[in-house]
C-alpha cells in the first residue's frame, strides 16, 4: 500500500497523506470508499495514531 520512510525530511503524516492522495488521483482507491481506521492503519504502518489522524484530517480538510 503505502510506505512511510521515517528518515525523509517529509513528515510521515505528509507522507501518508501524499501516499493517499495519489491512490485516489490514480484510481487505485475510489474516492469516498473506506479507509482503515486509524489505529488499523497505525498499526499497519508503524505510525502513531494521531500522526494516521492528522492524514485523515488533512484530506478530510480538502473533500478527499
């Protein structure tokens, strides 16, 4: 799916958020199907949870 590289200068909610956005514009998830819940997908990734909430904020923010 996606993967978070903690060495980046990126942030890794930035990088999920990026990650995200770029499977919707390429159709790889439709928009407005479900994501994981947050800690699901902490836990997938290895982030925090308010880091995967912040993403999910952000593009909420943007009507993703």
């Amino acid at each position: 799916m996606i993967t978070i590289d903690p060495s980046a200068a990126t942030p890794p909610f930035e990088q999920l958020r990026a990650g995200l956005l770029a499977q919707v514009s390429n159709g790889l998830l439709a928009r407005g199907s479900r994501l994981p819940t947050v800690r699901a997908l902490a836990d997938e990734l290895g982030l925090a949870p308010n880091t995967v909430a912040r993403a999910y904020r952000e593009l909420e923010a943007v009507g993703i």
